[in-house]
C-alpha cells in the first residue's frame, strides 16, 4: 500500500471541495462589503479567507509530509 486508502483519499478530497467553496463565498462577501463601503467586514473577510487558505495549506503539506513517510517507511 503507497497511497491513503481510497475512502479517506475521498474524504480529503470532499473537504478540499468544501474549503474551496467557502474560500470563494468569503471572496464574494468580502467584495460584496468593500464595495458598499464596510471595510471593517471587507477586513475581516479577507482574513478570514486568508486563514482558511493557510489552513488548506497545512493540511495539505501534512498528507505530503505523511506520504513521504510512509513510502519510505514501505521500501
């Protein structure tokens, strides 16, 4: 076995899904505040979204970090 088991390989692939989808709400909210003028929100969406992507990052850089182990784990 090289590779996750494909149920959690899925699962992962859902929540990547979902931290895009509201990556991209938090674009628009923030788009949709800088322009009516509220830029405490607009601010705040953006670090929020910010936070979010960092987060995808991580988990990311997590699964790579532990495919590499295992594979050399399994050689």
């Amino acid at each position: 076995m090289n590779r996750l088991p494909e149920a959690v390989n899925s699962k992962f692939n859902e929540l990547f899904a979902v931290m895009q989808s509201a990556t991209d709400d938090l674009k628009m909210a923030g788009a949709e505040a800088h322009m009516t003028g509220n830029f405490p929100q607009a601010i705040n969406m953006i670090d929020n979204c910010q936070k979010l992507l960092a987060l995808e990052s991580e988990i990311k850089t997590c699964l790579t970090q532990f495919e590499s182990k295992y594979k050399s784990q399994a050689t």
